[in-house]
C-alpha cells in the first residue's frame, strides 16, 4: 500500500521497510536492527522519523537516532495521543519543512 500510494503521488523511494515484511512490530529492537542491517547500516547511522513517542523510544533503545515530527491534525479534533515528544529525541521538528531544514536541507 504503501509503494502504492507512493507512485500515485509522485514520490520516490529508495526503500520500504514494513513491519510485515520484517516479521517484527516495530517496538521490537529487532525490527529497528533488520531494517538498519538491510540498509548496510549500523543503528546509530539510521534515524527513525515518527509523529509517536513510543515508536521513537523504541528505535532509540535500539541506538537509532530520533527525529520527532509533530501532525497535530492527525487524530482530528480530539488532537494525537502523545502531542509533545519526549524530549531526548534528537531532532524535534513542527514539520516537514522543519526537519529537512534541520538536517541541513535548503527548502524552497
């Protein structure tokens, strides 16, 4: 689904890494390791991007680095469940935008 919607709004991708395909829900360390022993990577060369406290937590327990992304309007009015990050992930962003300018990325 994910590749799916991804070709029909234009956008490109590397790779896709699903739970599904890995065989582990993503709290579990060894999701994160898969994913990151794909790529050629050690964990602390990923970052895991995520609108979630908990699956953050759990990539950094993992050694990943963490970059929270605050979707204010993703649970509509009621607002998310966990609307502030903890405030050890690495980058916190208010969107997007904010994180590519983070990471150094010159956005138009």
């Amino acid at each position: 689904m994910i590749i799916d919607t991804a070709k029909r709004n234009g956008l490109s991708w590397d790779a896709v890494f699903s739970c599904e395909g890995i065989g582990k829900y993503k709290i579990l360390p060894e999701a994160y390791l898969t994913a990151a022993k794909w790529l050629h990577l050690e964990p602390g060369e990923c970052c895991m991007v995520a609108c979630h406290n908990f699956d953050l937590d759990a990539a950094k327990k993992a050694g990943f680095k963490t970059a929270f992304v605050r979707r204010p309007d993703e649970w509509g009015a009621a607002g998310p469940p966990d609307p502030e990050p903890n405030p050890q992930h690495d980058i916190i962003a208010d969107n997007f935008p904010d994180l590519a300018r983070q990471v150094g990325i010159q956005v138009i």
